[in-house]
C-alpha cells in the first residue's frame, strides 16, 4: 500500500509525538507514505472564514503537488487539515467558480490540479484498507484493562467524510477494541473541544474543555485517545487550570489513538512518542501492565 | 387523399368525419383561436362536419354530439378538447349515444398540450390544427371494438387482520358476502390492540376493538384463519386463485378451548422468552397466548422456542394435562389452502420507525427511553407492569420528556409526517401525568392536530400543564456539567422560542417514532401486482378520486398499508374498500377494456420473449401450440410487448400500425 503524506505544521511541532507515532506505524504495518515535496499550510480552517479563495488555493497547491507526484490517495492525520484539504478537494470538484479560480491561482505558479486525488485521514486507512482482522492479527500486547475514551474530535466525520457515521462514529471503538482496550461509552466523541477558543474566550474554551475531561473520569477512563493534535492539545495543555478552576482533580493522560496503537504493536514508548506527552502515562500503563515500558 | 402512404381501407363506408372543437370556457379559448381551428378542420379529407362549442362536456355539448350523429350521417368522431383521461368516457357514451361503435371515437387533447404550454396564440393555433389534422388522419383506420365482459366471484380476501382488516371484513360479512380474513400472527387486532386508550376521546382501544374482534371470530359469513399468510396470487379481477399458508400452531384450533392450563405447566416455569405483543418489555413461555383478549382465543406453540418442536425431547407436561381433550399436536405441518376470490383488500399495515438508527436519542443505550408504543404498554393494565408507568428500576418517574418526529420529517431518517405522533404523544402526556404526576414535557417542532376534536385535545393538554417545548431535540444524553444532573437523561433542545440551548433533566423519555412501511412491501407489493410510492407505501390509483383502489382492478388497499393514519381515518378508507368491492360483486360482471394486445398466432414463433416483459404478468405460454397467449382480462394495454416482439406478430387494438402510422403521417403533412 502506497499513499502519500500531509504532515501539516502540527505534526512537525506540538504534534510531533503524533507524526513519529503514525509512521512508526505505517513502517510495521508495511504502508509506504511519501511526504508531498514542498507542501505548505493546509489552509485552515480559521482561514476559510477570512478569505475562502486563499485557503482553498493553499489547500489546492498541495493536492496538485501530490497529484503530480502520482499519488491516488493523501494521507492527512491532522483533523484540521483533513477537514481543509477535503473542503477544498470537495468543492473544486462540485462548483465551477472555486474550480476555475483555483486552477488560476495553481497555474500562478506553474501547478495544475486534476481532481484525481483522495483525501484520506490515518483511521479511515487503518481500518477499511489495512483492516481490522489485520489489525488483531498483528497485536503484540494487547491493551488488556486499559479504559480508554475514544475521542473523535468535532471535524473528522463532519461534514464531508464518508466512512463513518456523522453523529455517531465507531470505527476507531472497533479499533481499540481489536486491539485488547476496553472501551468506554463515551457520548463526548464528537463534542468540540474549544478550538483555538482556549486561548481567545478561555471562560468559554476552558469549559468545554472541563466537561470533556470530567465526563471521561467520571466514566471511569484510564486515558483519553484523540486523533486531532488541537484536541490533543487542548484536553492535555489546560488540565492544571482547570482543575484549578472548578477544583476537582482532572488529570488524566490524553494519548493519540497511534500511540496506543503502537504499543500494542509492540513498539517502544520512544517509538511513538510517548515521552513527549505532558501528562505522564507511564504511572497508568505501568498499574494496567499495558505495553513494554 | 391519393398522395398517403397510409392508403385507408377500401370496400368500408366511405367516412364522415365530424369534428368538434371545444372552447373549454377560456382555458382553449383564450390561447387557441378555436373558431380557426374549427374551419380548418372542416377542409380535412374525409370531415363531412365540423363545429365549436364553449363546454363540449356538458350535456347539451353531449347532446350536440349525438344529435349531429344522426343529422349528417357521421360515422368518425374527433373531439379537439381536454384529457382523454378527464373524458374520454364521456365523449365515447356520446358517441354510443349516437347510434355508433363508441371505438369510432379519437380525442385531442389541445388544451394541456396547446393552450396551457404556449404564450403565443398564433404557435398555439397552428399546433392545434396539427393535432387536428393527426387525429382526422387516424380515425379513418379504427375499427369497431366490443368490450367484453368477465364474472365476478363474490367471495373476497381481505390480508391483514388489524383495525382495517377486521373492519372490511365486517362491513362484506354483514353484506351477506363470504369473507376470508387472513393474518400472520396469532391473534387479530393489529396495533390498535396494543393501545390503551384512543385520542382524542380517550376511550378504552380494547373495549372499542375486542367486540368487533370476537364478531369476526362468529360470524358465519367470515372464515378466520390467524398465524397464516399468503403465499401466491394468481388470476385477475373477478377471478384471483390465491394460496394460503397455514403455520403450524401445534394447536387443533377447535379442540382448544383457552383454558391455558398448558401454560401453567410448561416445563420453563418462567417465562424466558421476549414478549412479542409487549414488544419484549415482558417475557412469555413457548406456549402462550399474545394477550388475554386475543381471537382466537387459543394457545400457540412457538416452533423457535418449543423444546419439543426444537428436538423432540421434552416431557410435554403440555400434553399430559390437556388430557383427552388433545389439543396439542405436535406432529402438525404447514398446510396450504387453495382458495378463490373475485377481490382482494391489502390492509397489511405499518411498522413503527427503530429509534436505535437515530444513534443521538440513545434507544437501547440508555436504558430509560422507551417509545410511544412501550409506553402504551407500560400504562395498559394487561401490559408487563399491570398498568404501572415506572422506570426500569421500578420507580415511578418524576419527570418525562416526550420527543416529537422522531423518524419523521427529517431528512436522515422518513420524509414524511407520520400524522398519528402529535396526536399520541398528546395522549400519552395525559396519561403519563394521570398515573405518575409526573412534570410532562412535549418536544415539538410543529404540532399536528388536523382532525376533528383534536385541536380541542391539544387545547386541553395546554390546560393540564403540560409544557411544549419548540424545538428539535439534539441530544438525549447521560453526560452532566452539575450534581443536580446526575443519574438523569439529559434533553438538549435548541428552545427556538426563547432562542436558548436548553439541558433539560429528565427521569425518562419518551420517543414519539414515525410510521414506516413493513419491510416486507416490497414482496408483498410484487405478489399481489401493485405499485408501490417511492417511499414504499401501498400508491392508490388517484389520491382523490380512487384512494382505495390500485393499478390492479380488483385489488384494493386500505389502512396504515397506504400510508401513515389514524383510526377514525383507516376505518373511514376501510369501508370504502369493502363498498367498492361490493359494487364489483353485486354488478356481476366487469367490462374490460378493448385496448388490449392481441397475438397473430400465425406469426409468433414462441421466442417467449414477450413473457417476462409484461408488468401485468398477462401472458403465458401454451405448451401445446408453443406460443404466447394474452389473457384479455389481465392485459392493461401498456404496449411493451407489442413494441418488443421480434416477430412483430403482438398488436394492439386502438393501436395498429395503420392507426399509428397514420397519425404520425397527419402530423407531418405539409398542407
């Protein structure tokens, strides 16, 4: 299996346990990902709000670099840019207004996008290409009594993403269920995490944040598992101030779903990045035997 | 007339065309210049009169008609008016009226495809006296047509033993008519028999149903047969051969007599099993009886559960304590029943919309929302609680939150508006409150009370103290953001009232689900050679003017089958149904119409080609001859196999290649 790769600008900074966890990943499981040549911002989803062309020319050159490279299929594991990258691929492929300024802005400098290309997040390629039976298969150490929230974040099947449902996605409970987790009900899955709002509006921001982590303890969950490094980012930054805040004790270890799919793998804690997390998980894994750490 | 391709048959009368032209009050008139058109007509070849009249279906235009017959010896009719599917049966009674063979008769339709399609009058005109032309053209080719006639057998089947079903069959029985009931499950009584009370009058669903139950299950004129279904149709109106499948019930119906003893001794001395009628909320054994009312009044033993059924290796307690009665029988099979009838009514009903496939409102996650129909049972005194509306901890809620459309008018899930949720979620608040006191809250998006005595129900509600809430419900979740929250469900509603997300706690929900069509439609749809609406209803012949008829003659639909309604509504279409198909048996006879496709036997070589296309499955092979045959009776003169036959031996009456060609030549000729 081949796909090519968008990292976009948080994995190679605050995300990078994220990025480091992904391709540990691909290389045991045999998939190839080259990263696009010259890639740049994804556009984001902030700046479709500012000036819509713009974003979708940036999203747009990095669909004509990867078409160019021959890739059918980009792999992009940042919600975000994820969700940038599909809008615009969506809608240069169903409004001949976008279409045409974009093809002016790509042709600006000297690119071409043919529309040939799909834009695919990790989970999606895990469990409908590689697939779950491949998956289990491949388990090393299974995530045996480890509670785990899955967390899906508000952008990855909404609204353009086909392979999960829009209001109540599975497959990444099917997927830390394959891998020995047990998995909490967790009916915040796709609730928002606040954004960049944390650091605009933090009396907003901050609570929404309180209740993700609060109804995942009180669930009764060891860790929250994320696929979004601004999720990641927001449940695991502010949980000192919240806790502050509403004086209750709400650290708990927010890992991205690839971390704790490597170790199952049976990958080292180096490997997928795991001493870079802020909140230590090593007191949890190490009380659940989860992992070699 | 010497220049056609289309040379008219030679040795007949020489034809007198008349042509009418009708103003339709100013519909034609003032788009078309009718009195252009009308002279026009009149220098056409064959036309021996022509004129123009303001109503041509009104009777003096009807008169005119006949009258001008017989005053200038016409022998062709062309009327230059509406839709022939408006009055083509008027003009041809007029016609016939004239002393003529009502098939000497074509009409143009220059109203829908000329007057009301062009903005300009003079494009309007010319393409009427084209059409004109078309038909004069035509109509020297048509030939004298006799409708023939097929008896109607005055026994009639009615599938679906609900409200609809039941009501039919009574109104044919009390007629003096034989009626054969047939329904799936053990009992009659359908859904209505799972309600407890009826809106707006809330009064007792059983009290009201069970006496016309137990009459069906008496009355001489009707043959039940519960636990059953239809397995095949064959034949046409008048005349359908229809089978029965008879399940096995292990039971000889007429040897039990409901003592329910077999129950008390079955040899699972608790009910295990999920309760079917109380729609899992309580348990049966193998052997039981769906509710205490139900008719026939007998045990069934269910073959999935039955150990004996199952593997032949219980001590059939059962057995032992019927005694020499022998009602249990456990080497019945399933026996079908050849039956004949000249009509079929389909009230096969509804099925209520799974809530589980709107993931957001938690049905079967959470554990306190329940639907509308669960409910019913819960405050039904025969129900799994004996009437106690209490939580699944057995405490009686202090709160409940019922949640409009749920799997209607949405996009994700039906479309449609399920007509009866506003009205039993109304209800339902009423009784909820009257046994718990509970705080009752309605989450509405728009309320629906078009009937009569309805409005006056919601106005009541409104004086009880139930609150409305408008909005569609988001969420039903158990996550809280306060201690007060904890253990409630929580609604999340968007108040578009007040403009304000609100979290309202509540101990239980109630969801008020849609109506669907039965999964099965489809099937039962193809059986029977009916149409099905897009969305899988039953589709009438005309929602206002045929709502209980289908394409098929003879077959008639009536009920939740059709689409979503009340009771007041489905007794109402059920009736109709049952006159209809009284007016079919006490006639006799049905006249079929002549348009039919006939074979040249000559010609067809038995390809079978034809067989598989017809939608009205009217042909058949003859093993002996090895060709085609047509049955007249079933063919509705759609064409498709006339236009598909390779032989080119298939032809259509009122369509034959000279009429056809004909008219296209009238179109085209360049006068």
């Amino acid at each position: 299996m081949k796909y090519s790769y968008y990292p976009g600008c948080s994995l190679k900074g605050t995300g990078k346990a994220y990025e480091e966890s992904v391709l540990a990943i691909f290389e045991t499981m045999g998939v190839e990902a080259n990263e696009i040549d010259d890639w740049n911002c994804c556009g984001a989803t902030a700046y479709m709000g500012v000036d819509e062309s713009m974003a979708f020319g940036l999203a747009g050159r990095n669909l004509a670099l990867a078409e160019r490279e021959g890739a059918t299929d980009v792999v992009v594991p940042c919600n975000a840019c994820y969700l940038s990258l599909n809008k615009a691929n969506k809608y240069i492929e169903e409004y001949p207004q976008v279409k045409e300024k974009t093809d002016k802005a790509l042709a600006a400098g000297g690119l071409k996008y043919g529309g040939s290309l799909k834009v695919r997040h990790p989970l999606d390629v895990f469990v409908n290409d590689i697939g779950l039976s491949r998956i289990k298969d491949a388990v090393k150490t299974p995530l045996k009594d480890l509670k785990v929230a899955p967390y899906y974040g508000c952008q990855i099947v909404r609204p353009y993403a086909a392979f999960d449902s829009q209001r109540n996605p599975t497959s990444m409970d099917q997927l830390l269920d394959v891998l020995g987790a047990d998995v909490v009900d967790y009916p915040l899955k796709t609730r928002c995490c606040s954004g960049s709002q944390t650091g605009s509006l933090p009396e907003v921001g901050l609570r929404l944040v309180y209740i993700l982590l609060k109804e995942a303890k009180r669930r009764g969950a060891d860790v929250i598992v994320t696929i979004c490094p601004l999720c990641q980012f927001n449940l695991e930054s502010y949980q000192d101030e919240v806790s502050k805040r509403y004086k209750e004790d709400l650290a708990i270890p927010i890992l991205y779903f690839t971390q704790v799919m490597g170790l199952a793998l049976g990958l080292s804690a180096q490997k997928v990045g795991l001493t870079r997390n802020l909140v230590h998980v090593f007191p949890t894994l190490d009380k659940r035997e989860v992992g070699h750490v | 007339m010497s220049n056609r391709l289309t040379e008219p048959p030679t040795g007949a009368d020489e034809p007198r065309i008349g042509v009418f032209v009708c103003h339709c009050g100013t519909n034609i008139a003032s788009k078309v210049d009718v009195h252009d058109v009308c002279e026009y007509a009149g220098t056409l070849p064959g036309v021996a009169f022509s004129t123009e009249y303001k109503y041509m279906c009104s009777d003096p235009g009807q008169e005119f008609i006949a009258a001008a017959i017989k005053e200038h010896k016409l022998n062709r009719i062309v009327v230059s008016a509406c839709s022939p599917l408006l009055h083509e049966d008027t003009f041809r009674n007029a016609v016939a009226k004239g002393g003529l063979n009502p098939y000497y008769f074509h009409m143009v339709n220059i109203r829908e495809h000329g007057a009301w399609v062009h903005e300009d009058k003079a494009s309007a005109t010319a393409k009427s006296k084209d059409l004109v032309r078309a038909a004069v053209y035509r109509i020297v080719f048509h030939e004298a047509l006799e409708r023939k006639r097929v008896s109607v057998d005055p026994k009639v089947l009615v599938v679906g033993g609900g409200i609809a079903g039941i009501h039919a069959a009574l109104t044919l029985a009390e007629a003096g008519k034989k009626v054969y009931l047939v329904e799936r499950e053990p009992t009659i009584g359908g859904h209505m028999a799972q309600f407890d009370k009826t809106f707006p009058t809330l009064d007792c669903s059983a009290c009201i149903l069970t006496p016309k139950m137990s009459k069906v299950k008496s009355h001489p004129n009707i043959t039940l047969w519960t636990y059953s279904e239809v397995a095949e149709v064959d034949g046409f109106v008048g005349n359908f051969k229809v089978k029965v499948k008879r399940k096995p019930r292990y039971i000889v119906e007429d040897a039990c007599v409901g003592c329910m003893d077999c129950i008390d001794v079955c040899v699972f001395k608790e009910a295990k099993f999920e309760d079917e009628f109380n729609l899992g909320l309580s348990k049966r054994k193998p052997v039981y009886i769906p509710f205490p009312q139900a008719t026939p009044q007998i045990v069934t033993i269910d073959p999935d559960t039955c150990i004996e059924v199952k593997t032949g290796k219980c001590k059939k307690t059962c057995v032992e304590i019927c005694g020499d009665r022998n009602a249990i029988d456990f080497s019945q099979k399933e026996k079908i029943e050849e039956i004949e009838v000249g009509n079929i009514i389909l009230a096969t009903g509804f099925k209520t919309y799974d809530p589980a496939r709107s993931p957001e409102y938690g049905y079967g996650r959470l554990e306190n929302v329940y639907t509308g129909l669960e409910i019913e049972r819960l405050i039904n005194s025969s129900g799994p609680t004996g009437g106690h509306v209490v939580c699944r901890d057995g405490n009686k809620p202090k709160t409940v939150g019922i949640i409009h459309c749920v799997g209607s008018r949405d996009e994700k899930s039906n479309k449609w508006c399920s007509r009866v949720c506003c009205m039993y979620s109304l209800k339902l608040a009423h009784l909820i409150k009257e046994h718990t006191g509970a705080e009752v809250y309605n989450f509405y998006i728009d309320i629906r009370t078009p009937g009569k005595g309805y409005e006056e129900f919601y106005d009541r509600l409104q004086g009880e103290g139930v609150h409305f809430i408008r909005g569609r419900v988001s969420e039903i979740a158990d996550w809280i953001v306060s201690p007060e929250e904890e253990g409630k469900l929580i609604i999340r509603v968007e108040d578009t009232l007040s403009g304000f997300v609100r979290r309202i706690p509540v101990d239980m929900a109630v969801l008020a689900v849609g109506l669907e069509p039965r999964p099965d439609a489809q099937e039962v749809r193809k059986m029977f050679n009916i149409s099905c609406a897009t969305e899988g209803w039953f589709l009438e012949r005309h929602p206002k003017l045929a709502p209980v008829d289908t394409f098929t003659d003879g077959i008639f639909i009536a009920g939740g089958c059709q689409g979503p309604k009340d009771i007041p509504d489905t007794v109402a279409q059920a009736g109709s149904a049952a006159a209809q198909v009284m007016a079919l048996i006490d006639k006799g006879y049905v006249e079929l119409e002549p348009n039919t496709a006939y074979i040249d036997e000559k010609e067809c070589s038995g390809c079978k080609s034809c067989i598989p296309l017809c939608p009205y499955t009217a042909i058949s092979f003859d093993a002996g001859s090895l060709k085609a045959v047509i049955n007249e009776a079933l063919c509705k003169g759609c064409g498709t196999c006339v236009a598909s036959c390779p032989s080119g031996s298939i032809s259509q009456n009122l369509f034959e290649d000279a009429e056809i060609y004909s008219e296209i030549e009238g179109v085209l000729a360049d006068v």
